[in-house]
C-alpha cells in the first residue's frame, strides 16, 4: 500500500493472518476439485535476468500522462530496465478522497482509466512501446479494497465488508479511511476480480502485476489467479508481501522488506555488519531458492513517508544501492533515483521529479547492465549464491564473492562512516577482473593490504 503510515503497514506485515488465509483458501474447493497449480510457477524466460524500475506517473513528468512518459522509454532501455511497473492506472475515487489528487490505491473503476493520465488507447499504445523498446509492464494492482464510491458499491455491494448495520468498513486495523474491504469469503469476489486481471492482460497486453498488500487477500485467490492468468500468457507477479508460501503457486518475486530495513538500520548505526550478515542468512534460509526477492533503497512508500534515500542513508547512498543489486535478488530503482532526486514526492498532489541533469544515471546504468549481463547476479536459482569474504575489518567491511558458470563478482563495501584498513582472511578473490565503476583491469590477490574511505566500495567482474 502505499498512502498510508508506514507504522500501521509495518504492523500488518507483522502480524499476517495465516490461521485466516487458510480457512477462507479452503473453504471453496473441495480436495477433489481443487486445480492443478504448478510449483514453482512457470517464470518467463524473459525474466530471468531482468530488473524493474517503479513509475509513478502523476510525478514523473509535468503533463503526468502516458504519453509524456513514453519519451524515456529510450533512456530506461538504455539504462538497463527490463520491466516497467507502473503505479495504478484506474480512476480514483472521490468520497472520502485524501488531499486533491487522492490516492492511486482508492480504486473506483477497476475497468478504467484515470483521466489524468490518458486515455485506454493511450495506455494501449504505451503497453505497445514499452515491448517494441523489449521491455515488459506490470500493473499495480489493489484487490484488497476499494474506494467508498466505486463502481461496484452500486452494483455489487454483496462483494464488501460490512459492519452490523450494513454498513461498508475500512480494512479492518488500519487507518486507511479513504478505502473500503471487499470480501474475499464471498466466492463471487473472487470470482469478478480474476475477471479483470484477466481483462488487462488479454485486451492490454501486459504482462502481470505488483500486487499491493498481498498478505490481506487469500493465498488461495493468488493461486487461482496466476493459474488463469498464465493460459492467456506467461505472466509476471509481484508480492507487496514478504510471505514464503506465496511463492509456492503464485508469485515469482516478493518485497525484501526487512533487508531494506536492515539496510536503514545499519546507515543509522543501529545494527552491525554482523548482525547485517546474520540477517541475509536467515532471510535466505525462510524462502525456497527459486524465489526472487525484490532489493531496494527506495519505493514510493520509503519515499513519500519515511524519507529519500539521503535522509535514510546519508553518505552511503552508493554504497547501500550497489549492496541491492549485488546481493541474491533483483534490483528496484525507483523513479528519479537516476537524477538524484532529494525530496518527498507528494502522494496526494502533483509534485512533478525534477530531472535536473541526471547525475546518477551513469551509476545505475553500470548496475543494472551488469545484473542482466553477469551470470552470477542472474535472479533466483540462476544466479550464483552469495559466499562471504572474510576480512580483518569485518565490523567494517562487508565483501563477498558470486560465482555462476565462469561469471564471477567480487564486491566490497565499507558500511560504516570510518576509514578501514583491511585484508583478506578467506574468500577466492584471485582473478583478473574489471573493475566496474573505473573501466579498469584489476588483478586480485587474497595478499595485501585494503584501504577504503568511509562507504567507499568496488565491484569486480569478468568478462566473457
């Protein structure tokens, strides 16, 4: 979710109601009758290697339309994007709205288009210019709730939540008072809302979904979801949830949540590197490992309620951005993080980026072509596991290799605002490499000495 305290969604992660998902997931099929869903799902081969970048159309340009975005189609290729996930595109509602604008996540037409972006034809004919660029789009899509006065409060009422008098509720323990609960023990909500997923994919093209708080809609609904989507295309799914069995039938990829936390934690001084470590195993160790777990330093929630990526992470913006894209999983850049963006976009009002000259693009594009270049920084099982570096700063120094089919990077970072002297204690570094941020050849040795300036960092790779 995304318009929202950050306490409240953090308290819902939390606190995911399993004992629930499993009586509503059982409650409509019987053993005999239940489908066959594939396990894993059947990723697209075209994911394999990509990366994603978050699009937040109201702020991305001044018009805020798909048309104006369709100019930097060119530039995101270039970059290195692969899949293109756009916030919601429906109509927001009015009742109850939040600020001028409202929210992208009160849905009033499941079936439209909000005007200030365009029109249908204008977002069919992006859809079209993102694949011709060899991109792929996801859509955000909200199945837990509505807006008070969307389209199917009139003609579906049955589908909601209600109160003992009748009357629709918010999502039951948050504050989103802007929105209202569908019911998902009522097998005709789920049996409508796999209506439109379905509907985008087979009139618009796309290619899946982000799915917002998927920890409050049935597994059970994902499950039959992904099924139906995948007999009118291979599709890619996205959880806004950080919940293991979700991988199981539903979905390739999930959020990595608490390694952005961790990584927050650690620019604060609040954790270790130690404890840092200690937290990428056990996380890796919760998930299966075809899994693809989505790294970030910002989103449009971290962005808008808990700060830019420079109130979060000081000096180590570099240091912590090269961290998401090398460690297992794949790496989310938000919009305007190529432009160095510095300020809170506004969610309910138009805040437009301020581009400016792009003094990060650079950065990032070095990032992104290595994960689609390099085996080793491949997503899930096909990429290289991560094996740790040990250092004689290792309260400083978080190093680590990645190895897969002759690929190989090495990376070092310095996590800390204190100059580190160090070397090597154990690890295979011995290789020719280049060095990705100077152009250079660089021949390492586990002999000798390191110097690394407060967040400093360096990411070595072959080269085929």
């Amino acid at each position: 979710m995304s318009a929202y305290q950050p306490s409240t969604r953090h308290a819902i992660r939390q606190l995911v109601p399993f004992l629930l998902l499993l009586a509503i997931s059982t409650s409509f099929c019987s053993p005999e009758k239940q489908p066959e869903y594939p396990t894993p799902p059947q990723t697209p081969d075209w994911a394999v290697n990509a990366t994603i970048y978050e699009v937040n159309l109201r702020q991305f340009s001044e018009e805020g339309t798909f048309a104006a975005f369709a100019g930097h189609l060119p530039r995101l290729r270039d970059m290195g994007v692969d899949i293109l996930w756009l916030m919601p595109i429906h109509p927001i509602g009015e009742k109850e709205r939040k600020g001028t604008l409202g929210s992208y996540y009160s849905i009033y037409d499941y079936y439209g288009v909000n005007p200030e972006f365009g029109t249908k034809e204008d977002f069919r004919d992006l859809v079209r210019q993102i694949h011709e660029h060899d991109m792929y789009v996801i859509l955000d899509w909200v199945a837990n709730h509505t807006s008070w006065d969307a389209v199917w409060t009139q003609s579906h009422p049955e589908l909601y939540e209600t109160d003992e008098d009748g009357n629709f509720i918010i999502p039951p323990g948050t504050d989103w008072t802007d929105v209202i609960q569908l019911d998902y023990g009522n097998p005709e909500t789920h049996r409508m809302m796999h209506e439109v997923l379905e509907y985008w994919v087979r009139e618009f093209d796309i290619d899946g979904y982000r799915c917002d708080v998927a920890d409050m809609v049935p597994t059970e609904f994902w499950n039959e979801a992904r099924r139906r989507l995948d007999a009118i295309k291979p599709v890619f799914m996205l959880a806004e949830a950080e919940t293991p069995e979700h991988h199981i039938h539903a979905f390739e990829m999930s959020y990595a949540w608490e390694t952005h936390h961790h990584m927050n934690e650690l620019a604060a001084g609040r954790i270790t590197v130690q404890e840092f470590e200690q937290h990428l195993e056990e996380n890796r160790q919760r998930f299966p490992d075809y899994a693809y777990r989505m790294q970030f330093t910002s989103n449009h929630d971290e962005n808008s309620w808990n700060g830019t990526v420079f109130e979060r992470l000081g000096d180590g913006v570099e240091a912590f951005a090269v961290l998401a894209a090398t460690i297992p999983g794949m790496p989310l850049v938000y919009n305007g993080q190529e432009a160095a963006m510095d300020k809170r976009l506004e969610f309910f009002e138009k805040d437009p980026i301020e581009w400016g000259d792009f003094p990060m693009l650079d950065f990032y594009t070095r990032l992104l072509q290595l994960n689609r270049q390099n085996m080793a920084l491949f997503n899930g099982i096909h990429g290289g596991p991560l094996n740790r570096i040990t250092t004689t700063a290792d309260d400083q120094i978080f190093a680590f290799s990645r190895e897969k089919d002759g690929d190989k990077v090495v990376v070092m970072l310095n996590l800390t605002d204190r100059p580190a002297e160090f070397g090597i204690t154990s690890g295979n570094i011995s290789g020719t490499f280049t060095n990705l941020f100077l152009d250079s050849t660089a021949v390492l040795s586990e002999v000798g000495s390191w110097s690394f300036a407060p967040w400093e960092y360096a990411v070595f790779h072959t080269d085929r």
